[in-house]
C-alpha cells in the first residue's frame, strides 16, 4: 500500500513541481489532518512537500481547514465527510469526499460557472487520469491562460489566485484581459453572491 501512495504522490510532483516557499503543517494540523477523512496519499503529500504552489501555481494543494468554510458554504452545509484538498490558480475547489465506509471521491467545484463533478474514485486515479489528462489541463487548469497570467503577472501568493474581472458570470471572458490578482477565499465568496 505503501509503495502506491508513494507512487501516486511521485507522479504528482513530477508533473506539477513544487515552487519555493511552501508551508509545512505545523504538528496540529498535521495531527487534524491525519485523523480526519483525507487519503494517506494527501497526507503525505502535505507532511513531505507543504502547501502552496505547483507547477509554477497552476495548482495548489491548500490547506483544508483554511478552506473549509468556503467549501460548505458552496455546498450549503457542513459536512466534514468532505474537505478541500487543491485548488486551481483560478480559485476552483477540488474536494475530497467520503461517501460511506468503503466508497469516497474527489470533486471539483467550479466557482465561476457553480458546477460540481466528480473527478475519480480515488488520489491515485486523480492524479493519473484527471490532472494528468491534456483536456483537463486545458479545459479544467486553464494551463494557455495560466501560462499568459503568469508570464505578465508572476507567481501567485499562497492564499492567492487570478480571478476574472468583470467575473464571467456578470460579461467578463476567459482572456488575459481579464485577469487580476486577488485573494482567493474572498473571491469565492464573492462569486457564490453572483
């Protein structure tokens, strides 16, 4: 089982490599987020790596307590059967969510469209088969649109993202005209009141 976790965690890295200036959990976190719902393969990733920026922030493995509030608020309740794991340099949500004993999935939340779907089964498969996927890169990461933000605005802060001003659900669009900096909890809010 081991070796898995660890494979998984490798892929990941690999992919999206990890920028400078992550944060490790400190003991309480890492203790909470031991016991809670998440997959080993998380916690590994945290407990090695930290949270912060990959792949040049395309995405972000966040901290799932600092983004908690924002997910049940999203959802309409709190359920802590569900936490967020990453997050897009976009501010869309990727959550984990134990569905019963022996059955859990990842989701993603899209904050700018309020559309929820199911990503895999499990971290491996969403590492290998979601994140991995060119389509989703595409489609789902923003990776050309990332790439232009990055390019003119440069990396992202822990808790930041870009966002889209006007927000796309009020006339903004998906160009590099568009985007700014912004800090990504209050974005999120601000979207769910769109």
């Amino acid at each position: 089982m081991e070796k898995e976790i660890d494979a998984a965690v490798a892929l990941f890295v690999e992919k999206f490599k990890p920028s400078e200036g992550l944060v490790k959990p400190d003991e309480e976190t890492l203790k909470k987020i031991s016991e809670s719902v998440l997959p080993e393969e998380y916690v590994t990733l945290v407990k090695e790596y930290g949270f912060g920026n990959y792949g040049n922030g395309i995405i972000k493995v966040i901290n799932p307590f600092a983004y908690a509030d924002s997910l049940y608020t999203w959802l309409g309740k709190k359920d802590e059967n569900k936490l967020p794991i990453m997050m897009t340099a976009f501010g869309d949500l990727f959550y984990f969510r134990k569905i019963d004993e022996t059955e859990s999935d990842i989701c993603s939340l899209d904050v700018h469209y309020k559309d929820i779907k199911v990503c895999s089964i499990d971290f491996e498969e969403f590492v290998e088969d979601y994140l991995l996927d060119e389509e989703i890169e595409d489609l789902v990461l923003r990776k050309q649109l990332f790439s232009e933000a990055f390019e003119r605005d440069g990396e992202l802060k822990l808790n930041e993202i870009f966002l889209f001003v006007p927000a796309l659900a009020i006339g903004g669009g998906e160009n590099i005209k568009y985007i700014k900096k912004g800090d990504a909890i209050t974005q999120q809010h601000l979207l769910l009141q769109l």
